[in-house]
C-alpha cells in the first residue's frame, strides 16, 4: 500500500520539512547522539535530526520512499542510516537516546500495543520517546490521516501505554499543516514525550 501512495506522486507526499512536534520544540534532542526515525517515510524528520548533529538510522517499508530520503539527506548534506524494512524486519534491540514515532497509526489496535512495545524497547533507559500524530477529531477535519478512529490517539491511551515512564510533554492541540499533499489543512493533533526510567 505504501509503495503504490509514494511511487504514484512524482513528489514528497509529505513535504520535506520536518513535522511541527520537532520543530516546535528544539529542546527535544538535548542530551541526544543518536535517533531512530520509524516507519519514516520520504525521510524529512531523519535528515532534520541528522542536521542538528545526531547520528540518525531510519526505516520504512516502501522503496520510493527510502530513495527519495537519501536524496533529501544527500541534498541537505548529511548522513542517514536509511533502510528498506517493515515493521516486523527492523532489528528492535537496537537502542538509541532519541525514538521519534511521527504520523505511524496504520496500526490497529492489537498491533499498536506491540508496536508501543517495540519503541518502548528501542529507547535506551533515559532515552527519549517522541509520538506524535492524529486524534480522533481528525476524522471531522479530513485534513491527512487514518479515517479508522481506532487507529487514532488520545492523551489517555499514551498515558497509559507508558505508565512509569516521566512525561515531559502530552498535550493535544490544533494546527493548520502544509505538509506536501498528505497533510493539508486544520488537524487535530498529540504530542506525546516521555523519558524511559
């Protein structure tokens, strides 16, 4: 499904400018070396981090996508580590100080507890964890994004999917993206951040 969306667009689906969680709050990678970006499509918030001096991996299972990050990072001059994988094929004992789950709900919801998991056990203790993407709300919008609701997140559901851990940010807001052509217009969004005890 992913290949067909990136291969039929001549174009960054998603533009090329990182998504506004990052880039609304700088501080995100203070006391970061290293990021893992998944499931990230045309690699706009890998090569962000990739220019603010992280050593960034990334992965997505669509090779569109996957070319076109390396021909962004090689544009922008930096170093991603890009890989073609889905989900199930990326290596997740691999750890890293910064995890940035950006705009991934293309999971139900029994997948989305093992993928939880899954970023749970790529952040290293006090590493970083960044979720960001759509609540339900959305759907009225029709601005980008899943139009399953339970695919969708709330502050509740985050909350509980990582008890224990110190949150730094969980706040749900409205913005207006201009993200390329798969999010445009006024969106219903969360953020969540949380430091892995």
């Amino acid at each position: 499904m992913w290949e067909e969306r990136y291969s039929a667009s001549d174009g960054f689906v998603f533009g090329t400018e990182p998504a506004v969680v990052l880039t609304d709050n700088p501080w995100l990678t203070e006391g970061c070396q290293t990021a893992l970006c998944v499931a990230d499509g045309e690699g706009r918030n890998a090569v962000y981090l990739a220019g603010r001096g992280l050593a960034v991996a990334s992965f997505d299972p669509a090779p569109t996508a996957v070319e076109r990050s390396r021909a962004l990072a090689s544009r922008r001059g930096v170093e991603v580590e890009s890989h073609v994988a889905g989900w199930d094929d990326w290596d997740w004992s691999r750890q890293f100080d910064l995890v940035a789950a950006i705009f991934v709900q293309f999971a139900d919801p029994a997948f989305r507890q093992r993928q939880f998991a899954d970023l749970a056990k790529a952040t290293r203790p006090g590493g970083r964890l960044v979720v960001h993407g759509y609540r339900p709300e959305q759907i009225a919008f029709g601005t980008g994004g899943p139009r399953d609701p339970a695919h969708l997140y709330t502050a509740e559901m985050l909350a509980d999917a990582f008890a224990g851990w110190k949150i730094e940010r969980l706040a749900p807001y409205e913005r207006v993206l201009d993200e390329g052509k798969g999010h445009s217009g006024q969106s219903a969004l969360i953020d969540l951040v949380a430091i892995r005890p």
